[in-house]
C-alpha cells in the first residue's frame, strides 16, 4: 500500500496470468476515487473507476502480455479497514472469459 497526502490512500492489484489480458473489470467494496497506472496503463488501456467498479480496456486492441506484476493501483478515498475485489472478469483478445481467482481481501 502506498499512502498519500490527505486521507487518500492507493493499493496495487497484483495480476499473475498465464495469457493475454485484452480487458478487465472487477468489482470493490471500498471509496475508490480513482485507478491508473500498473501493466493497463504501461500496454495502452483505457482505466475507468466509479465507486463500485473498476473498469480496464484496450481501444485500440492491444493486450497485457502473459506475467505477473501490477495490473493497477487503486486510489480510496480514506482509509478502509477491508477491501474486498468481487465479481472479477478477465477476457482473452477474442472476448472471452479467463477464469479468475481472487485472492484474500486486504486488511489494513
């Protein structure tokens, strides 16, 4: 976690994938503000956040190679004694769903 000025605060969604990520989307149960940053951004993506959802893709088709690292970091609006990522869907280059397992929820 990487803690910021005022009382907004931003942690990394690690991705560990054995193929191509063309898009992405998960849901969350805290104050998200924002997301940028991470692979989506390195490889092109288009990052949107509301505060339910996190949304990632490519306009232009590009993908998330195959590899573990930082998929993007998520900016909260104060602190949040649990985050919880839900409802997450990967897709390959063609549309379709990866399966995808979530790790625990994050306890600050």
């Amino acid at each position: 976690m990487t803690v910021q000025g005022g009382d907004e605060f931003v942690l990394p969604v690690s991705l560990s994938n054995q193929f191509d990520v063309a898009g992405f989307q998960f849901a969350h149960n805290g104050c998200v503000i924002g997301a940028s940053g991470g692979d989506a951004e390195a490889n092109g993506f288009m990052i949107s956040a509301s505060s339910s959802m996190v949304l990632g893709f490519s306009l232009t088709g590009g993908s998330i190679p195959a590899g573990s690292g930082t998929l993007v970091s998520v900016t909260f609006d104060g602190f949040q004694e649990s985050i919880c990522l839900q409802d997450a869907v990967l897709s390959d280059p063609s549309g379709s769903a990866y399966d995808v397992e979530l790790g625990d929820c994050y306890g600050g």
